[in-house]
C-alpha cells in the first residue's frame, strides 16, 4: 500500500506536471513576476467559471478577507457577526481593523454557522455577516440572505474551504460559493481544493463599485500609478502562483468528484456504527448519493461520540495514518478573542465538535486499498 498523505500534493503534480513546468518556464524566460499575463488570464478564467462579475487575485486568503470588509467601509467599532468553529484568520482580520466581532454557535450537522444565532446577535452597529462554508459546503444563505436583506446588512462569504461547491436555493435556482453575498474571499493555500503552490488568495464580487475600490485598495491604493486615491495595501498574486491555479482550474470540477467519491466510500463504509458520525450535507443526504454537488469535501470531518476522539488521533498517529483536529479549541476561548459578553452557554454545539471532531485524509489520489485500511483502523478501535 502506498503511504497514506493527509493531502497529496505531489501525487496531483504528476498528473499536471508537463503543463505547469511549461508555464512556470515562460515565466522565467518573460520575467513577468508580478501582474504578468498569466495573472489576468486567471482571473478571467476564474470569472467564467463562478459565473461571477469580478475576480481581483490577492497575496493570501486571509488578505481577501480583510480587503473584502476595507472595500465596504466598515468602520471601527462596527459589529461582524461570524462563526466560532472555524480558523482564526476569519475573527483576525475583524479584530485587526478594529472592527467587533461578535462569535456565534454552529449546526451541529452542516458545521456552518447556526442562522438562528446570528439573528439572536444583531444589534444596531451590526454590519455584516461572515458566513464561512466549512469544510466544504455553503452556510444555509437562504436564509442568511433574507435576514441580511432584513436589516440592511452586507453578508461576506469566507469561501476558503468551499471553492467549486453548489448552492441550491429554495426555488431551484444554483450558485456557485462565493457569488451569493455582496462579496466574497478565498485562498488558494497549497492545501485547498483549488491550491496554488505558494500563498495566493482572491476576492469576488458582482457589485462594479466595490470591485473598482478594491482593485485600488490591492495595489497601494492606485488606480493611476503614484496616484493614491483610496487607502491600500500590498497584495498581489504572483504569475508561477497564477499558473499553477491555471493548470488546476480546468481539473477542479473533476478534483470536487473524485474527492466526493472518496467521502461516499468513506461514508458507507462508517454506516451503522454507533459511536461514529459521518458528515451531513446541506440538503442532508450525507454525500453519498451519486448526485450531489453541494459538498467539495474540503475535509471529510466525523464525529466521534464515546469519548475516544484523543485517543483515537493517538492510535492513528501510531500507525502511520494521519488526520486532524479541526479545530480544536473553539474562537471565544482563544486569548487573543476572549471577551466578557460571551457564556460558555451561548457555544452548546461548539464546545461539542471541539471534543469530537477528527478529519481524516482527503485528495484526489486516495484509493480504496488506503481508504479500506483508514476505516478498518477507525472501526476497530473507537468499538474496541
């Protein structure tokens, strides 16, 4: 058996070798480092695929997201609403433009943040809603959506974890995450399912004002260069990033199915355990009918619900199978985000899935021979 990867990056390469070689090649001999051609041919090839107005590439995911909430004009002391399960570049940015975040609790099934906690934290100086797709599927925006629209909010879509799902609304109609809300951030982490082999992040949107500000706000706020208009910063994609992303954007919908795949053997293969829960989708078919679009599996997340979940990290760690615990200590416990209006009663379900949750390996090149052994060890143990 080859040796399990928790992401295979160099078995993917292969698959994309002659192509990205060639590409990073003319790039050297071009030397168009920054902004090059490959930039803006990515970004347009990004635009069709979304079917999104705007796509303005930035430096890193964390960056889109910050650059997401200057190009609004958030002001400090203003109140963003997001999600306490999730990776701290979310809560960061807000807190660094001395904005307030304000933390809520999660669905126990999907993950994403839980709607009814949202609406339960608006206040006056609320201003928008970071809904972040986690793990791979959209946070329930139907009715995030209607909410915001109730009390004139922006929703901004952390999509760094669900680049290429579906979101099916409630009347049939389908978008691609990330173009749903007044704007979007992702990264482009090697790690993501969309991943460059450097940092890299972008920011999307089909409101033409804001794209305008914020392709500004990127580039030192220039339009005209040593023209400063708007505050800026420093954040630009660089050409080798944007031709690996090129090489992988044709193969994206193909890397959602094949990794989609692997969550279904997974799934069937965890039915019927007591102890063990498989991911839920949004539409709730626990991604494995041959159907579904809504979930990239970004990560395949179970749940383990006995009290075994250290010891079970312990044992595969022993045996060579790696996993992680995303995440394990929840955003309002951090030191850096603790804060007198929160109670421990308020996160029932994040204090949960902090005790419970492990991913397991997730890529494009896992076969049913490793995918077998992963699950036979995980079975074993936690009914051991």
């Amino acid at each position: 058996m080859r040796k399990i990867q928790m992401v295979d990056l160099s078995g993917q390469y292969k698959g994309i070798k002659q192509q990205i070689d060639a590409s990073i090649a003319n790039i050297m001999e071009t030397s168009a480092f920054i902004n090059g051609p490959e930039v803006h041919a990515f970004q347009k090839e990004l635009e069709t695929y979304l079917g999104v107005k705007h796509v303005i590439p930035c430096a890193n995911g964390t960056d889109a997201l910050q650059i997401a909430m200057m190009g609004l004009g958030l002001r400090p002391g203003d109140e963003v609403i997001t999600a306490d399960f999730t990776f701290a570049a979310t809560v960061e940015v807000i807190a660094l433009l001395q904005l307030t975040p304000v933390l809520v609790d999660v669905d126990p099934d999907t993950f994403n943040i839980n709607v009814k906690a949202v609406e339960r934290a608006i206040t006056p100086r609320t201003r928008a809603i970071v809904p972040v797709h986690l793990f791979g599927q959209c946070a329930d925006m139907d009715t995030l959506l209607d909410l915001a629209a109730k009390h004139d909010l922006y929703v901004i879509e952390d999509n760094a974890q669900a680049i290429g799902a579906n979101y099916t609304f409630d009347d049939g109609k389908k978008q691609k995450a990330g173009t749903m809300g007044h704007v979007a951030a992702t990264s482009f982490f090697p790690s993501k399912n969309l991943g460059a082999y450097g940092d890299g992040g972008a920011i999307f949107t089909n409101d033409d004002d804001l794209a305008h500000m914020i392709r500004g706000i990127v580039n030192h706020g220039m339009y005209e260069r040593y023209h400063h208009d708007v505050v800026g910063v420093n954040s630009r994609l660089d050409s080798i990033q944007a031709a690996v992303l090129r090489a992988k954007l044709p193969k994206l919908d193909e890397y959602g199915n094949r990794r989609r795949e692997a969550a279904r053997k997974y799934s069937r293969a965890f039915a019927n355990q007591a102890h063990i829960v498989v991911p839920k989708t949004v539409n709730g078919c626990e991604g494995i009918c041959a159907s579904c679009d809504c979930h990239v599996f970004h990560q395949y997340t179970l749940k383990i619900t006995n009290g075994k979940r250290d010891a079970l990290v312990k044992y595969l760690n022993e045996k060579g199978i790696p996993c992680g615990v995303y995440y394990p200590i929840p955003l309002h416990q951090q030191k850096a985000y603790t804060d007198d209006r929160y109670a421990e009663s308020d996160f029932p379900v994040t204090n949960r899935l902090v005790r419970e949750v492990i991913s397991l390996p997730m890529h494009t090149e896992l076969d049913d021979e490793q995918i077998a052994h992963i699950t036979d060890s995980i079975i074993g143990f936690v009914n051991g």
